[in-house]
C-alpha cells in the first residue's frame, strides 16, 4: 500500500534554459550523472543551476542494494577516455565546484580506485582553481586503495554509510557492511588528517530517532566533517519499502543535533542528497 506525499514533498520543475544547457552539454561529451542514473529528485533544480554530480565507471554497478535505481549486473570496461571527456564537460559547464562519484566496481582489481585518481588529477590539471568532491564506494575497506584516491587530493573525500545500523544488513549487499563504511572514513582521516569528509544517511526506512542518533554519533566519532540526511524515496515497488514520510521537523532536530554533535556542517532535509548544493555545504562549513 503507497503512502500519500505530504505536502512539503513538492520537486521543482526541470523546464528552463539552464537545464538545457546542462542536458546538451552531457550529452555533448557522453557522460554519466548520478541525477539521471540514480533518478535524483533535484535535476531540474540543479540542473537550472547549470551542475551536475557525475558518475564514473559506466551505468552498471556490481552491487544491488535495494534502496538504489542504478542497474546491476556485468559492467563494461573501463573508458580510458573519461577523465578528458569528464573535464572537458565541467570546463563546458564553467563549474567552479564540481562532485564525482561512481558505481561499484568489485570486478576491478583496484575497484576502480586508480581510474577515480585519474579523474581528479585531469580534471584539476585541466581547470585551475576547481574545487573537486568525490563520493567514492568503499573499495572493499582497503587502505592501499583508497590511499591511491586521497592522495589525488580531492577538496572532500565522502562516503556513504547510507542507512543506519539496524537496518543496513537488510538494505545494503555485502560486502558492504555498516563498520566496514565507518572504517572507509577512518582511514581517509588517518591517511590525510587535513582532508574534509563527507557522508549521508536516508531516513523513512523504519528507523528509530535513537538509530539516526547513534548513526550520526558513528560518523562524527569517524572524523567526519559535514554530514547530510535526506528522505528515502523508493524507485520502485521492487525495492526497499518506505515506511513513513519524516517531518520537516524532524529533519531540522538532526540538523542541530549533527551541529551540537561537532559536524562543520549538516544539511537535513526530504529532498537533501549527498550531493545536493555540495559547493555551497561546502562553502558555509563552520572553519576550526
């Protein structure tokens, strides 16, 4: 049985030149968006903004967690032409902040860890002054790995744990694991203190307010930075099931119990996404 959108529920229209302009320009340079590939509900806010979160390793993921719309199953090779194309569609798009993430890549010998170097090493030899975010996948926990990926030097580092504690065994596949994703964000701190990172939870999978706290008590005591908490909105009636709609209220008491807890930004919302207003999260972080 559907539950009804509540009315604070409301996504803005993607009709306007900027989203054309962001359309032509990917398609220009045949590249991938999580916005399309994950059926993101800001496209056309963000798109208007002529910005896009781009994803790499081609359209097929290696996993198949049930809250994701990205298609699993046996990817491709890998593109060895998609730093350039990358770059130059961001350059197109005069992003001054750009975000880059990706599918899974368990079939890889690095998970892919080398080629998400490569990315940001082209695009910030080839555009000056970019800021870079990543949103990696956990390359199975494994330091060398993502070591090859800190030392690029993204501006942020994140990390998705996703869903909270007691229910990520059920959401997510392994070897995906809720420690293994805490320990993800560890190492990225122990490799490079002076790295800022970044992860997400989704909410209104039948969670506790106590298991939302605890898991935003998890990323902060793994060194994490700046956290985002958004609404989970089922692709399909095949995936994991929504059980409620979290209040506007709500949302706003993780916000200040993220900033209380010593985040330097939270951003708490039904339609926030990791990568949704990055560059300004990033930009109104609280500096220590």
């Amino acid at each position: 049985m559907s539950i009804p959108k509540p009315s604070w529920l409301r996504v803005k229209s993607s009709a306007s030149s900027g989203f054309d302009d962001t359309l032509r320009v990917i398609r220009k340079h045949n590249v991938k968006t999580i916005c399309e590939e994950g059926n993101c509900p800001n496209i056309g806010e963000c798109w208007q903004r002529r910005t896009a979160a781009f994803s790499i390793m081609g359209d097929t993921c290696t996993r198949n967690c049930a809250f994701c719309n990205v298609k699993c199953g046996l990817p491709e090779k890998l593109d060895q032409n998609e730093p350039k194309s990358l770059a130059l569609a961001v350059k197109d798009l005069g992003l001054q902040y750009v975000v880059i993430t990706s599918v899974d890549r368990d079939d890889l010998k690095d998970c892919g860890a080398s080629h998400f170097a490569s990315v940001v090493y082209t695009i910030k030899s080839m555009i000056p002054h970019i800021m870079v975010e990543i949103l990696t996948p956990d390359f199975h926990g494994n330091e060398d790995y993502i070591k090859i990926v800190a030392d690029s030097l993204p501006d942020v580092f994140a990390h998705n744990v996703d869903i909270v504690k007691s229910l990520h065994q059920k959401i997510k596949r392994p070897p995906a694991t809720y420690e293994l994703s805490l320990n993800v964000l560890k190492t990225i701190k122990k490799i490079n203190p002076k790295m800022i990172t970044k992860s997400s939870i989704m909410v209104g999978l039948g969670e506790s307010k106590n298991d939302v706290i605890e898991a935003l008590q998890d990323i902060r005591d793994a060194g994490v930075d700046i956290v985002t908490i958004g609404q989970y909105l089922p692709p399909s009636n095949a995936h994991a099931r929504l059980v409620r709609y979290v209040t506007p209220d709500e949302f706003a008491q993780y916000e200040k119990l993220g900033l209380e807890m010593g985040f330097l930004n939270v951003f708490s919302g039904a339609l926030v996404r990791s990568s949704y207003m990055a560059d300004v999260l990033f930009a109104n972080r609280r500096i220590t």
